[in-house]
C-alpha cells in the first residue's frame, strides 16, 4: 500500500513537526539554562540557551539552605498517597462497572461522570469544613483523601472502559475453572490492564505534585507544605534571583518526567498481549 504522502509532503510534516518540537522545548531548555548559570542577564536577547561555564551551585545552594527537601518529601508522600487510593479505588470500581451486573449501575457510572462537570473551587469550601470537622485540617491526609476523590471520574471512567474493553471469553474460562470474580479479577483481568493503570497513575500524580489551591488551604505547618506552596514561598524570598528560582523549578519538575519515563513502556503495551497465547 503506497503512502498517501508525496516526498514533499512528508518533508513538510516532518518541518512542521519539528517547529512545534522547538517551540514547545525551548521554554524548557531555557530554564535550564538559567538554573546552570552562575551569573548573568537572564533576559538577554537572544538568549544564552548553553552556559558557559555550566555550573551545579544553584541547585546546591537552593537544596541545603532551604526547606526544599523537606517540601518534596511532603508531596511525594501527598503525591503517591493519592495514586495509590486513587488508582486502587478506580480499579475496582471501573471493575464492578465493566464487569457486574447491578441494578443502577448505569446510573452510577453517570453519576461519576457528572462529577467532572464540578469545579474543584466551588466546593472547597463545604470540602474544607467536611475535612476540618473529619480531623484531617493542618495534616497531609487532608491533603490526599480530597484530591484522590476529587480525579476518581477521571481514573473510573479510564479503568471501566479499560475492563469493558476485554473479552468475555477470558471471564468465562476463568469462571468454568471454578474461579470467582475476585480471583479473576486478581490473576486474569488485572494484569491485562497494567497500561491503563499507568495512565491513570501518572496522570494523577502529575495532577497532584502540581496542586496549590487544596493544599494552601489545607495545610497550616510550613513543615508540612508541598513543592508547589514551598516554590511559591521560595519565590517570595529571592526576588529578582532568578538563577536559583529556575534551580528549584527545574527540580520540582524532575519527580514528574521520571515517573513518566519509569511507567511510559506501558504505554505501548497492548492489554491483549500475551491473553490469547497458547
């Protein structure tokens, strides 16, 4: 089969793609230019996109005089406290909705839904008192149970078509070895969804690690305060320094694009593979 592309046509694409490529890595590049300078204008036209000399001292400097490790501890424990309920929750109910039959299932899965049609601002306030009167104002759980609950349309609706989306036959040979529908859901049908489950995973931490509204309300400690509050803070206290405001963006950006490319090969793993083997 011939491609629908001339020589000239391809050639194009590729220009336009790798335009769009530049253009949206050249913000990123730039930020880390300015994080490895020692000195210099950093709106200096055009700018110095390689710094000579590269230098770390901004991130030494930022990382032990200051509270940033104690902020990336806390949104990574925020952060991988809400994939973990979040994800877990999703998939079980993203299960019992492919998979069971129930009265008002249908009605349930809408419901879910519906929740996206929600700003998360409108209801901070009622959330705010639920949670203060719960016990969890001023701790990270505070932080966690609202946001988990807050993305669960989200990760519902990507785990139920996930499960919808598998063979019945698979279900029905589980079922004809004398297996339930937890041992099944187990061993047979949560291993085909490890894609869908990453997904799901990683757009909700990034979500999460970038959260500011929730957790400036929510939290009272500055010992408590997550990456994005610490950063802003942060801000607050080297205005006009630049070099060591990019060196802590560029470290709060780091925790994102490694569990990007920790989890990304599932990303181009089929959930059929390997189910209809043998």
């Amino acid at each position: 089969m011939s491609s629908p592309f001339t020589r000239s046509g391809r050639l194009t694409v590729v220009g336009v793609l790798t335009l769009v490529i530049v253009a949206m890595l050249f913000p990123l590049l730039w930020l880390v230019s300015i994080s490895l300078e020692a000195d210099g204008d950093v709106f200096a036209v055009p700018p110095q996109i390689l710094p000579q000399p590269p230098t770390l001292a901004n991130f030494e400097y930022v990382w032990g005089s200051s509270g940033v490790p104690g902020y990336f501890a806390n949104s990574m424990i925020v952060a991988v406290g809400t994939v973990t309920a979040n994800v877990g929750c999703a998939t079980l109910a993203g299960y019992a909705l492919a998979r069971l039959r129930f009265r008002g299932r249908d009605a349930v899965f809408a419901a879910v839904l519906a929740t996206m049609l929600i700003p998360f601002p409108s209801i901070m306030l009622s959330l705010f008192v639920v949670s203060k009167n719960a016990g969890m104002y001023g701790s990270l759980v505070g932080v966690i149970v609202p946001l988990a609950a807050a993305f669960a349309w989200l990760t519902v609706y990507i785990m139920k078509e996930a499960f919808a989306a598998l063979p019945v036959e698979l279900e029905e040979a589980a079922f004809l070895d004398g297996c339930g529908h937890g041992h099944t859901f187990v061993r047979v049908m949560l291993p085909l969804v490890k894609a869908p489950m990453a997904t799901s995973a990683i757009l909700v931490f990034t979500l999460t690690w970038s959260e500011f509204l929730w957790p400036l309300l929510i939290l009272r400690d500055p010992g408590d305060f997550t990456i994005s509050i610490g950063l802003q803070y942060f801000m607050s206290m080297l205005t006009g320094n630049w070099h060591n405001i990019a060196a802590v963006a560029v470290l709060a950006s780091v925790p994102t694009v490694g569990v990007f490319l920790l989890l990304q090969r599932y990303f181009f793993s089929g959930t059929l593979t390997g189910a209809t083997k043998g």
